[in-house]
C-alpha cells in the first residue's frame, strides 16, 4: 500500500469459508414489529452490525421470503438463518495490493480502493478489506460501530473502485456517521453506462429494496427505501456514456439499480443486464463505476476538503477503446 500527498482544498466477519449455524424459530410475540437486525441481536447475542450483514447476504428468511435488515417482524412468523460460526482464532490482518492512501491525519484516512475489496469483513467474505489492509499497514482507526466494521462509515461494492474515508478518531466517527446521514458530504462517482440516457441531465428518484424474486439483487420496488441519483452526461459515444454521478442517498448498488431500471445499465454489469457482448468487447469484467470524488467537512475543524481519483487501469482502457472507435 504506497501514499500519495494530501487533500486538494475544496471534494460479521469473513468465516473463512467455515459453515454457521441453520437456526429456525418462531418470532417472539416480544418481538413483534421489531426491526430484523434489532430482533437477530437478541435472539441470538450477535451485534446488530453482524445482523445487518447477514440480511444484506440474503440468508435471513422470514415465512419464506428473504427479508432486509430494516424490515418489521411480526410475532409467530416462522424466521430462518444462518449464523455465523464462532470466531475462533481471529486470522491476522492481510495488506491489500493496490490500495493507496490518499490522505492521512489524527482524525482520518482517505483511501482508493482496488476493484475485489470489500469495505469490511462480513458473513461469506472471505477475501481482502479496507479495514484488514490498513490494519496490517499498521493504521489505528476508531474502536466506535460494531466489532466486524470499526471505523468504517460508508461502503463501496468489493467490484466498485475509488474513494473511501475511514474514520480514525472517535470524533471523526461520530461526526463522520452524522454527515453521511444528514447528506452533506459529496459523493461524486463515473459510471459508463450503456445507450444514452434521456434527458442527458436529469435525477432518478425511485426506491430501492432487495429483489422480490431474486434476493442477491436490488431493484426500484413500490414501498423501498426512498433512493435519488442526480447525473449527468459528459462524454457520448455510439454505444454508451459516460456519466457523472451524485448521489443523495446511499443504498446498497443504488446506481447500479437505478440506470438498470432506465434500460442504461452500467457497461460490464451482467448482475443488472449489461450487454455481455458489449462487456467482453471493451475487456470489462465488472460493473464500468468509479468513485472519483470525495467531500467532507473536516471533523476536526470543520474546514472542506475534497479528494479525487484517477481511473484504474480497466476503466481507462474501456473508455480509450471507445475514443479510438469515436
């Protein structure tokens, strides 16, 4: 993990592939209209963070049907999971080739994340993290949130690359959570979407929850989570855009799902119905998206800062592919 210079003034554990435990229960009438991952927490001793992990993995079913970390229980429905296995042995953090630093202080660090990184350890995660990669670098981050995701206080998909910020000090979480929540910190991504979208700036405001048939996916649902993507086009090409991305809220592959149900999914992203001959032209084997931009006001003083990223190597080479055939 190498380290660049600083800002530009203002922008549940992995298992380790063991098996958990398949619990099946009535819900408690105690429970009733409690929030899944309040309810997992005490049934059953885990943190609400390993909760919420486990209802993002799609292993929490309820009378049947998959159900998310936000959804209400009802007393008497019959739930299903599976949970993870006990700790044991924690395995020693691992570096994380290609992870640069961006900016370091007492309160933060700002880091560029590679492509098959995820954000933190979590049930069926066996592979790197952020957090695991600047522990074995030797950073100290904040002890705040649960134990599997101290520090952490937004996420990027393992396939998405870019900018993240972890908090160091517990100030910085608090306040860091608070800003993420209240939506004043700007989140600029790059997408390459398929087509072109119509009008060529514009907002999808459309809610998001899991998949009702297909429970590893996200999709625009009457009754999910208000979601709201504000974009714009800033490079055309014959068989796709490129578009700059701001979000206003943080769902889980917000932008994935919501230019996937415009019929302009990201270029290489099969999960949401990206074009495989498109995808295999451009030599793209994820979802063409990229966290380019970064701000926050400081926790320590308030002060913006705004940071910036470069396209990885796969990304760039899509887009040259596409301005050579231009």
């Amino acid at each position: 993990m190498t380290s660049s210079p600083g800002p530009t003034p203002p922008d549940g554990p992995s298992t380790g592939g063991r098996r958990g435990e398949l619990r099946s229960v009535p819900v408690p009438d105690g429970l009733e209209g409690q929030r899944v991952d309040q309810a997992l927490a005490r049934m059953f001793g885990i943190s609400r963070g390993v909760a919420a992990d486990l209802a993002d993995a799609g292993v929490v079913v309820v009378d049947g049907r998959p159900r998310g970390k936000g959804d209400r229980l009802t007393g008497g429905s019959w739930l299903e999971v599976e949970l993870p296995p006990p700790p044991g042995e924690p395995a020693p953090p691992q570096p994380v080739s290609g992870m640069t630093v961006v900016y370091d202080d007492d309160d933060v660090v700002v880091i560029d994340k590679p492509v098959g990184v995820a954000a933190h350890g979590s049930p069926g995660w066996t592979g790197p993290t952020v957090t695991g990669g600047l522990a074995a670098a030797g950073y100290r981050i904040s002890t705040s949130g649960a134990a599997e995701r101290q520090g952490v206080v937004h996420r990027l998909d393992a396939a998405t690359t870019g900018l993240m910020v972890v908090a160091k000090s517990e100030r910085a979480y608090t306040l860091l959570k608070a800003a993420f929540k209240e939506r004043t910190v700007d989140k600029g991504y790059h997408a390459l979407v398929q087509g072109h979208p119509d009008p060529s700036k514009g907002t999808i405001d459309a809610p998001i929850d899991r998949h009702p048939k297909h429970d590893w996916r996200f999709a625009v649902v009457s009754g999910g989570r208000p979601s709201v993507t504000h974009y714009e086009v800033v490079e055309a090409f014959p068989s796709a855009s490129l578009v700059d991305v701001h979000l206003e809220t943080g769902r889980t592959h917000q932008i994935r799902v919501h230019f996937s149900a415009l019929r302009h999914p990201c270029v290489g992203d099969l999960t949401y119905g990206a074009d495989p001959t498109l995808a295999a032209r451009l030599g793209m084997t994820r979802q063409w998206l990229h966290a380019v931009r970064l701000g926050f006001a400081h926790p320590a003083d308030g002060r913006w800062v705004e940071f910036h990223s470069d396209y990885p190597a796969d990304l760039a080479g899509a887009l040259a592919v596409l301005r050579a055939e231009n």
